[in-house]
C-alpha cells in the first residue's frame, strides 16, 4: 500500500500558488465574519522571522442571511481529484487539534491576533509543498486521499460544499457551489453537484452540512465571533424531517 501512495504522490502536479488565501485562519474568519454583525480584525506573522505579515479588518455590512436551494443538493468529490488539496496552511483550534488529530506530524502552535484578543492555533503550512503532506490515504473508490480523514481541517472539508458569499450588498448566501476560482487551481476541480437521488442521501447531505457548521460554531465561539449559524442549522434540521427541499432562498437572520 505505501509503494501504491508513493507512486500516486510522484504523479500528482505540483501545485501553484493559485488560491485566495494562503493562510486559513484568515479565510475562514472572512468567512465568519459574512454571517456575523460585527467586523472582525485579523493580524497574524510570520511562523519563521516573526515578521508582520497580514493585518485585516472584515467589516462587510451584514443584513440578511440566506439559505440557497443549492444547500440541498448532493456533493460528489469525484474518484481521484485532488484539486482541493492546494498550498495553504492547515490549521486547527487547540479543542480541534486534541480531539481530532490524531497524527501530530508537521504541525506548530502560532499566536494570531482577532479582534485585538490574543489566540493559539495549530498550523501545518503547506505553502512550500508542491504536494500536500496529508495526501497520504487511499480512497475506497481509488486515487489520493487525506490523511487525516474524516477529520481533516475545517478550510479542506468546507469547500466548496459550504461557502458564504455576498451577491448582493448586505446579503449573506448559504450556498454549495463549484470552486469560482476553478480556472486558476491546478489541478482542475471535479466536484459535482447533483439533486439528492432519495430521502437518505438528503438526509446524509444535510447532517454532513451541518457537521461542517458545528466546527465553524467552534471556530466562532473560541475567536469570539456572534454568528447566526445556528439558525443556519435549524434551517438545515427542519428540511431533514419534513423533506422539503426549497425552491427560493430562505431568510434565517435579519439584522435587528
């Protein structure tokens, strides 16, 4: 088996820097601060030198808060794409990292700066690897998988089944999409979306969703960031016991 990982790991390409963020801490506060009130202010240094390196400041109007009917499709991360394994860091809460790690290879505490408070995360920073380190599983169905499968960190296995976009002032979208910048990644994204073919592949979509939001609620509550995930998941909740998919976006948070 490990002769099977090293040869597929010797046929990946070698990535770019192609991505938005190339520290994840910074991208998902972004994205939290897209269903919050209040801005949130990021500064994080270098790992290295110590050097100041981003200083961000969300502060996006929130009104509204919408959930898509794309939420309720079915997400299929297709047999031997990899795309979504990009350079970034890879990065854990502390409760993350002693719960659900269990290989500790790799990874470093560094400090960040939210919202003037002082936190610690733990870091793997992939963004010198032309191949993740944590493609080192095989998938039942075949080609490269994660390593730290089901548990991989929350940056990885958010997207691009759970993003949070502004297509118009003011209004946060709940949605699951393609990767917008799909045309920049190396390699080419596959990930399909499909409607749920049965009430327990919906089910098993929706619960999967809404395990995805319990870690950005973890992520929220530790940087201390107020979120409507809640009612995001409510939402969620609601469609998996009566079976309604639907048809418009739904309202789950007003400004008051």
């Amino acid at each position: 088996m490990q002769k099977r990982i090293a040869t597929l790991r010797a046929q990946e390409i070698p990535r770019k820097n192609s991505v938005g963020h190339a520290d994840s801490v910074e991208k998902i506060l972004n994205q939290l601060a897209l269903l919050s009130p209040s801005p949130v202010a990021y500064q994080a240094h270098s790992m290295q030198s110590g050097r100041l390196l981003t200083v961000r400041e969300y502060a996006t109007p929130v009104n509204e808060v919408l959930v898509t009917p794309s939420l309720f499709r079915t997400f299929i991360c297709t047999a031997g794409c990899t795309a979504c394994c990009q350079k970034f860091t890879l990065d854990y809460t502390p409760s993350e990292y002693m719960t659900l790690v269990e290989d500790k290879t790799g990874f470093e505490e560094r400090e960040v700066l939210v919202n003037g408070k002082k936190k610690k995360v733990w870091t793997n920073d992939q963004n010198q690897n032309p191949v993740c380190d944590f493609l080192t599983a095989l998938r039942p169905d075949g080609g490269l998988g994660c390593g730290h499968w089901p548990h991989p960190p929350l940056s990885c296995i958010s997207a691009p089944q759970l993003q949070f976009i502004q297509m118009r002032p003011g209004r946060t979208y709940v949605l699951s999409k393609p990767f917008g910048r799909a045309w920049a990644m190396t390699p080419t994204p596959q990930c399909e979306f499909r409607p749920a073919e049965d009430v327990e592949e919906l089910d098993a979509q929706l619960q999967m969703r809404i395990d995805i939001l319990d870690r950005f609620g973890e992520w929220a509550r530790y940087f201390g960031i107020k979120t409507c995930i809640r009612q995001i998941q409510k939402t969620l909740r609601d469609a998996r016991k009566t079976h309604m998919v639907p048809v418009v976006p739904i309202s789950v948070w007003r400004a008051e």
